[in-house]
C-alpha cells in the first residue's frame, strides 16, 4: 500500500518514542502503548478538507477545527489548543512541524507539483503562516509530490535543497549523537527528509527517523509520508496501523484512498 498510510504509520510507530527517545534502530515497530496522535488526526482533518471542498479555506479550518475538538486529548501544543476553542481563529504564525507532518494527503491529490505547492500552503497557513512553517509543509509536499511521480532520491534532495535551502547532505549516523527533540520546522523536517533519503525501504526510513532521538512520532510521520509515495508500505505494518485507528478516522481513510489511492 501506497500514500497517506506512511504519514499514518510514523506516527503510530513513534509514539512511544517521543517522550522516551532512543539513540539506536533496534527496537520493536509496536508495543502495547502505540497508538495515533495528532499528527494521524490531523493528516486526516487534511484528508477530509480535500475530500469535501479543496478549494475551501473555510472548509479547512472547519475541518481541522472538527477533527481537532473531536480528540481533544490527541497530544496538540498549547497554541494550537487555543486556535481550536476560537469561534473564528486566525493563523498563530507558528514555525513548528505540525505543517508538515499533516501535509501529505495534498500530494496525492494534486494534479501538478504547483498545485501541490498552492494547496501545501493553504495547509499550513491556517495555523502555521511563519515562513518556516509554510517552508516546512512545501519541502515536504513537494518531495512526496516528486516521489509519488517517479523522481530518483537525487532529483529530489537537489529540487528541496534548491528550492528551500535545506542542507541534505548530512548522513543520519552523524546527525544521531547530537540531535535533540526540536518541534521547528527548520530544525525538524530537513532531519526527517534525510532519513527517508538515506534508507533502503519504508521500514528503515521508520527506523532511522526514531533513531534521532528527537520528536520522534511526528519526524517518523513526515519521514514516512515521503517514503509511501516511493515504496510500499508492507501489508503487516499498515495492517498493524489500521488497526490502531478508530472507526471515524478509519472512514475517512478509506474514502480517501477510494478517491486518491494509486
């Protein structure tokens, strides 16, 4: 299986992780703490925007706004807690990558790498209007994007370095001794692009993001959300993740791969 079941499975593989972070890529893919958080909840908020109206600023913050209140407890920062109980938010102008980690249903639903890019930044803007949270949501929207439609790892790593100045060049194993847990999008989502760039398959993608360290549901959900739009999910692992998700949010997937699936 192929497409948002990446962003899906990095989450629910990283969240027993992200407050007990590890150093190594030995460890079991699920325990009996796993579990969806709100970076499953909102790639399916997205989900359900693009479903609904995908032309519709006002369809997606009421999306996002249902979804969210709907799981209250699903682990969101205080600001994005805040935006929810507003009868009429406004962006909060946030840098953090909670852009990109809910991104990647644009990916298969645009036509065109532009279109990816103008409903990328839509995604993010509600909330996440800094430029380091638009960048971040478009780097990885463009790189599931390029991935999904035959592009090589180079043509990808040089289309994000060129186009948003992200160095991808480091190698995970050196990254790993130093890194700490970092919600910005700068300081997150290049990480995460790498570890998807230096694996070998969809599990080791999942394993190298975790490996980091930092915050590791959420770099495991935009690392894995690349990495299904380039290999398959393996059917034991996105059973595993299907499984974890309750009957609402279940529905929405699959009326989603019913519309978009590849």
């Amino acid at each position: 299986m192929k497409g948002i079941i990446g962003a899906i499975a990095g989450d629910i593989i990283g969240s027993t992780r992200e407050f007990r972070p590890i150093k190594t890529k030995d460890f079991r893919l699920f325990d009996s703490y796993s579990g969806f958080t709100d970076d499953t909840v909102m790639t399916l908020a997205i989900a359900s925007w693009l479903i609904e109206d995908k032309t519709s600023n006002e369809t997606l913050i009421s999306e996002v706004k249902k979804f969210g209140l709907e799981y209250p407890n699903a682990g969101y920062g205080r600001m994005f807690l805040n935006w929810l109980n507003q009868d009429n938010p406004e962006s909060y102008g946030s840098w953090a990558n909670g852009s990109a980690m809910r991104v990647s249903p644009v990916a298969w639903v645009a036509d065109s790498l532009s279109e990816t890019q103008r409903l990328a930044e839509m995604s993010a803007n509600v909330t996440h209007s800094h430029p380091e949270g638009v960048k971040g949501a478009l780097a990885t929207a463009d790189a599931i994007f390029l991935a999904r439609t035959g592009s090589s790892k180079e043509e990808i790593k040089e289309h994000v370095e060129y186009s948003y100045g992200y160095d991808l060049s480091r190698k995970v194993d050196d990254i790993r001794p130093d890194y700490t847990f970092d919600v910005s999008c700068q300081g997150s989502v290049p990480e995460s692009i790498i570890c998807f760039l230096q694996a070998s398959d969809f599990e080791d993608t999942i394993r190298n993001a975790v490996s980091l360290g930092g915050d590791a549901d959420t770099q495991a959900a935009i690392a894995g959300s690349i990495a299904s739009a380039y290999w398959e999910v393996p059917a034991e692992i996105s059973a595993q993740c299907l499984y974890n998700l309750d009957l609402n949010l279940l529905e929405v997937f699959v009326k989603f791969m019913d519309m978009y699936g590849e």
